[in-house]
C-alpha cells in the first residue's frame, strides 16, 4: 500500500458522528469519533479498537468526542488532545452519561481511563505515532479546538474538524496558512449561508438587550455551555453592559477551567475581568432572584433541550416584557426550534403560547459560506478536496463549488468509503 488510506467512518453528508481513519502500512490513527444526538445516540460504523494505534480529538463537542470512551472498555489507547479540550470533554461526556447511560456502552469508568490516557499537544508541536507526524494548530472555534494536520509517505493532509477563521471576542480564527497540501477533510456545516457581519451582529444583539432590560425586562440567553455561553458573556463585557449578568449550569463549570487554560484565549485579561462581573448561580435561591430581576440570564442548554434554561423560560416566557434571545444553531424538532418557529413551548408540563418576545442571533462558530470559500483559497498545492460535516446537500454544494471554481478535485464522501491520498 503505498501513500495514505482515508476511511470516512461518519460525519459524511451529515452533521454529527464524525470519525475519520488515517492508515499507512504500519499505523492507523481516528480522528475525532463523535455521536449523533437523536431520540437515542447514533455512533459512527464500528472500527475493532485493537487496529487502533491512538485517537486524536479536535475539540470536545459530543459530535466530534462522545464516542471515545468506546475504545477504553477493554484496554487503553492513547488520546492526543490539549488538556484544556480534554477537560471540556470530560464535563461534555459525564453530563451525556447522565442522560443517556441507558443507550450507551459505557460508563464513567471509561470515561476516566480516557482521561487517564491522555497525552497533552500544544498547538504547533510535532507529534510522532508509529510513521504518522502531526500537529495541532488552532482551529477558532471552541477554547482549546484544533486542526489537525498529518504527515506521512510524504503526503500531506489537513483535516480542519468545526472550524471558523473570523476573530470573535473569545477567540483567534484560524490562520490556514499550512504550506503544500495534498489532501483537506473540511466541514460544510453553513456552505450554503453567510453569518451576519459581527460587529454588527454584536451592537444589535447588546442593543436589544439594553432596551429589553432598561424597560424593567429579563432576558433569558440559551447557549452552549462550552465557548457560546463564554462568548456572549465577553460580547457584554467589552460593550459595557451595566446591568447584571447570570450564569449558570454546565457554563459555570466550562468558565472556570477555561480561567485556567487562558493561553487558548485571544484576550485572557478581558475574559478573566468579564468572568468576574457575573453573578454566578450557586442554588435555586440565586435562580428564582435572577428570574425576578431586571438583566441577562446566559445559560445551557442552547436548544433548551434541558438544563437551568428549562426552568427559566417556564418563568420568563410569560411575561411580555421579558425576552428569550437564541445564540445558537436550533436543529429541527428542538424545543429551540418550535419555540423559534412556532412561539409554543412546553411550560409547567403543557404547550404554551410564550409572552416573552423571541429572537434569533445568529452566533456562530463555525465559518460561513464565504469564509469556507476564503479558507479553501488559502491552501497551498492542489489539495483533494473531501467535504464533510453538513447537513441538507452542503457537502456536494461545496465541493461542486471547489471543482468548478478553483479546478481542484472534490467531492462529498458517503460513510463507509475508502479513498486513497
């Protein structure tokens, strides 16, 4: 076998579940092994874990993590990640064992023999398994997510994982300066939509915020515990919001080790001080205060599929004068979604019209159309182009568009195929 084997376990043309084997004669490394968050978890196709030399992880967003602990129920296989991810993974998987357990085929003892088998990589350092280099480099999208970029038989392959290459408050974009490529593996979450300019999308958002609050209103913010709820809390920062601001559920927890990994942080002073303004919820005391008081409550779950943010709405989405501002993607069939849609949602256990004014902000950390397009531009040599990670045709779109405009050869993978590089 001469040159690289590439096996698209999962992720390919869909969002979620995403795995991709890397194999030379003598070494085969995974990249990410995510799930699919449905009714009941989906996994990507089996790979036996004793063909596995190491797994390396991107960031800690169950689609990209939540199937690792598979490959620690009968021995131990090196993970590659930087400590920041690997601890943000941990709180990501424990909460998923919590609410899942009964789907899936481990447990926290797996979950902290991953832990225990980490091998911590800086951005930029190169690592050696078996006859496969590589190295992370920052991705822009949570604290601490990487890009990978592999090295072996002499070629070259960058696989980007979610990433985003416009600066947000939290976080520095992704450069994608990486020399002569033979092959990319890109996501295409938004190939087929641009994000709002963010200069602008922040001033509307903390102008809407204000105006809601300075007329006595509480603004409840569902977002993601990890990098959205942190991201918003900077937004308000570095606007000088004057009023308070709340956190709470799993962001509390993000927040506080993120204080402690500020090298992954584009501004840490700023971040450090916008943590210290907020008033973090300790206990039901502090929710009920909060829901009472004019100001910002930031808390999970972004699609209000369940923590803290559950309660609040039950409290907030009754009064008029209150407001509930989505900051995060809302899949079809969420409660985010058909509260978005259809401004209904289930309140002290019935569906309910919501008083409270909704509105959407299109906070992304993933790159846009354009940005995809840009990034793609920016690669040295004439990679193959492999698109994955994206929903509703956006894989095809973008590699149609990667053939067409910039005469490379792309295309959209189905799970289970092999290609060589």
């Amino acid at each position: 076998m001469n040159g690289l084997q590439v096996k698209f376990l999962g992720g390919a043309q869909e969002v979620g579940r995403i795995s991709v084997a890397i194999k030379t004669e003598k070494t085969q490394v995974l990249l990410d092994c995510g799930v699919m968050l449905n009714h009941e978890p989906g996994f990507p196709m089996h790979i036996p874990p004793k063909e596995v030399d190491a797994l390396i992880l991107t960031h800690s967003h169950l689609d990209h993590s939540g199937a690792i602990p598979i490959f620690y129920i009968h021995g131990k296989k090196p993970l590659y990640t930087n400590r920041l991810n690997l601890e943000l993974t941990q709180i990501l998987i424990s909460d998923f064992i919590h609410l899942s357990s009964y789907y899936l085929p481990f447990e926290y003892l797996e979950l902290r023999s991953m832990m225990r088998s980490n091998k911590h990589v800086d951005f930029g350092v190169e690592e050696k398994i078996g006859d496969i280099k590589f190295q992370l480099l920052n991705a822009g999208h949570t604290p601490g997510s990487a890009q990978i970029l592999i090295e072996a038989q002499g070629k070259r392959i960058l696989y980007t994982g979610d990433f985003n290459i416009i600066d947000t408050k939290l976080l520095t974009g992704a450069k994608m300066e990486y020399g002569n490529l033979d092959a990319v593996i890109i996501e295409s979450t938004y190939a087929n939509e641009d994000h709002t300019e963010r200069s602008k999308l922040e001033k509307s958002f903390v102008d809407e915020v204000t105006n809601a609050v300075e007329k006595g209103g509480t603004v409840l913010v569902p977002a993601f515990g990890v990098g959205r709820s942190q991201e918003i809390a900077c937004v308000l920062a570095t606007h000088h919001f004057e009023y308070p601001v709340t956190m709470d559920g799993m962001a509390r927890e993000a927040s506080k080790i993120m204080l402690n990994y500020k090298e992954f942080l584009k501004d840490p002073k700023m971040f450090a001080d916008a943590m210290r303004s907020l008033d973090w919820v300790e206990g039901w005391r502090d929710r009920r205060k909060a829901t009472k008081t004019p100001g910002v409550i930031i808390s999970p779950a972004g699609m209000l599929k369940g923590g803290p943010a559950v309660f609040y709405l039950s409290k907030i989405g009754k009064k008029a004068h209150n407001a509930i501002f989505l900051v995060s993607y809302q899949i079809p069939g969420t409660p985010g979604r058909e509260l978005l849609e259809k401004g209904v949602c289930l309140i002290d256990g019935k569906m309910r019209k919501v008083k409270a004014r909704v509105v959407h902000f299109d906070f992304s950390s993933h790159c846009g159309a354009s940005e995809l397009k840009e990034a793609l531009k920016r690669l040295g040599g004439k990679p193959k182009v492999f698109v994955v990670h994206g929903a509703e045709g956006n894989c095809e779109l973008l590699a149609k568009w990667a053939r067409n405009e910039l005469g490379l050869e792309a295309m959209a993978p189905k799970t289970g195929d092999v290609v060589k590089v």
